[in-house]
C-alpha cells in the first residue's frame, strides 16, 4: 500500500490535479473529475514502473510546487493510497 498526495488547483477554465511524490498529473472540469482521473493516472503509472523494474518515484521540485507557486489556485490537498497486487508467475 502506497500513501500519496493529491493537489487540485484552478488553471485557466480547467481542474488540475498533480501527485507531487511522483510527478504525475492530470485534468478534469471538475475538481471531482481532476481527482479521479489522478487516481487512475497515479495507479497506471505505479503499475507500469514496477512491472518494469523502474524507480516509482519522482518528485516534483519545490521551484514547481503548485503549493509554493500558486497557493491561490490550489482547490484542495488530499491523501490518498494506491494498493496494488503483486502475483508471481513461473
């Protein structure tokens, strides 16, 4: 079980979402919609990078930080876990 953070802020006329831990991001027209479709992004991007062999996470500099840059835009802050199943094959 993985333990993330989700951040959605206002950017123009769209909802942005970003997974700071893992640089990893989408958009919705809703701030409901941001953060599902980052939840199915984070989780696509953990499945592959494992299923892989390749470092999962990459963090987004604090110079780029929606929380640093552009307090006023940010919608919300959430935690959120990515639990993924893991079944060895021969």
């Amino acid at each position: 079980m993985f333990l993330f953070t989700g951040i959605i802020f206002k950017e123009n006329e769209v909802f942005c979402s970003l997974c700071p831990e893992l640089d990893v991001a989408s958009v919705g027209d809703t701030p409901e919609a941001a953060k599902a479709m980052l939840l199915e992004a984070a989780t696509l991007h953990l499945e592959g990078t494992i299923e892989d062999g390749l470092p999962y996470l990459r963090p987004v500099p604090e110079a780029e930080d929606p929380r640093q840059t552009a307090p006023e835009a940010i919608v919300a802050v959430f935690h959120f876990k990515v639990d993924i199943a893991v079944h060895a094959y021969a």
